[in-house]
C-alpha cells in the first residue's frame, strides 16, 4: 500500500504538470505546489545514502509481498544473521540480512517514515560517508555481539537450540542506530523527545519483554551511539545544504507557465 500510494503520488504530480501546460487551473496548482516539491527535492539529494537504502528495503518488500511467502519464507532464513548463517558464511549473512523487512514487509510505512524524517536529517548533518559508517556498525556489530549473547545464552541452557537456526533479518538495527546517532546532535526540547522516544522503543521492551530480540535493538542502539560519538571526532557537522528558496522555484514554475 505505502509503495502504491508514494507512485501514484509521483505520477499525479507529472500528470498535473502536464496537463499545466494547457489548464490555467493546472499551471497555478503547479506554482503553488512547486516550493514544496522543490524542496523535497533538494530534502532528497542531501540524503542520497538514506534514500537509496529506503528505495532498496522498498524493492525487497514489494518482492516479499508479490511471492509466495514459503518461498519468501526460505529466502529470508537464507539470508539471515541467525548463528548457523553467521557461522559458515559470516559476510554475506550480514551484508543481505540488512536489506529485508522482517515479518513479510510488516511496518514498511514506519521504516520508510523514520527513515525518511530523522535519519535523513542526521545524514546531511554527519554527511554520507559518517552516516553510513554509523548504520552499518550498529547492523554488524549489532548482529554479532548479539549472535554472541544468544550463543552463550543456548550453552547455558536459557535458550532453545532452534533459535540458531531463526529467521533474523531486517532495517531496525540500522533504524535504531542511525536515530541513536540523530538524537545525539538534536538540541533543547527536541533532544529531550528523541530521548524518551528511544526509550519506549528499545529501552522499555528490554524491561518488560526480557527477549534476545529486544536486547539485540539495544545493543545495535548502543553500536550506533558508539560509532557517532566516534565519528564527531573525525570533524565538526555537516552544515546542511540549505532548501531551495521559494524565489528560485518560481522561475521553474515561469517555464512551465510559459
């Protein structure tokens, strides 16, 4: 549904300029319009790690959602950071797993949402090459300290031997880093929100639910903090690239008044 609605966005607003080009009615929705979409458009450009990820974990969900799920199913646990996976092919497992949305594409519109708002606006302020660094340490660092945890856990008799052998995949370890690392340079009240926002996702189901699962958000959280804190030495912030002034847009919207 989410990818639906975002391609019939893109094809209703070139379908508008088209048609602008004959309507009155069409070419003043169009100027009006123009600021904003000019805007996503730099918003966008200066996120541009952020977005081809999202554009990837989109493509791989409309293929879990167009594919039979016992296949989907199989894939999914081929291409997972479970021990067995981790313990014979080690980089590949890490590289694929982070690619899929678990459970069929489940909470795709979140993902997309929270990517597309907080992490994109932590990268153009730590730049591409930082921000990328910091997803995927929480992801990698996050998955194996974790594998390790939970290898410990099955030896001392607190986890079933099956778990080895789990579907684990997913964007959350990414997710959770990368807004870690967001909330880290956010100010005043804001900082405060990103604080308690992260605690009632990661923090309060390690409290209340005791799983692996919700102790493997934690630990890719704290890979994710780590590696921005680490990073900021490297350099001051990125000064972000400013959006497009409403006085340049109006000059796109003359042309295609014209």
């Amino acid at each position: 549904m989410t990818v639906v609605l975002g391609l019939g966005l893109v094809v209703a607003w070139y379908l508008l300029r088209g048609l602008a080009r004959r309507w009155a009615w069409a070419r003043r929705l169009v100027k009006w319009l123009s600021p904003w979409t000019a805007r996503l458009h730099v918003w966008v450009l200066s996120a541009p790690i952020t977005y081809t990820y999202i554009a990837i974990f989109t493509a791989s969900t409309v293929v879990q959602r167009t594919t039979p799920p016992r296949l989907i199913d199989l894939l999914t646990k081929l291409n997972s950071t479970n021990l067995f996976r981790l313990g014979r092919q080690p980089v590949e497992a890490l590289l694929t797993s982070a690619f899929w949305v678990a459970d069929h594409g489940s909470g795709l519109a979140t993902y997309v949402f929270v990517f597309g708002t907080v992490v994109a606006w932590a990268e153009r302020r730590y730049g591409s090459p930082r921000m990328l660094l910091i997803g995927a340490s929480a992801h990698v660092f996050g998955s194996l300290i974790t594998a390790a945890v939970e290898k410990g856990a099955i030896r001392a008799g607190r986890l079933p031997h099956k778990i080895a052998y789990a579907t684990d995949v997913g964007v959350s370890y990414v997710e959770v880093g990368s807004c870690a690392a967001a909330v880290l340079i956010m100010a005043g009240w804001f900082r405060l929100i990103g604080v308690a926002v992260m605690f009632v996702t990661v923090g309060l189901p390690v409290i209340m639910d005791h799983s692996i699962w919700d102790f493997g958000h934690l630990i890719a959280t704290l890979c994710g903090l780590t590696a921005a804190l680490l990073v900021r030495l490297a350099g001051p912030l990125r000064k972000p690239p400013p959006l497009r002034p409403p006085l340049v847009v109006s000059t796109v919207t003359d042309r295609v008044d014209s």
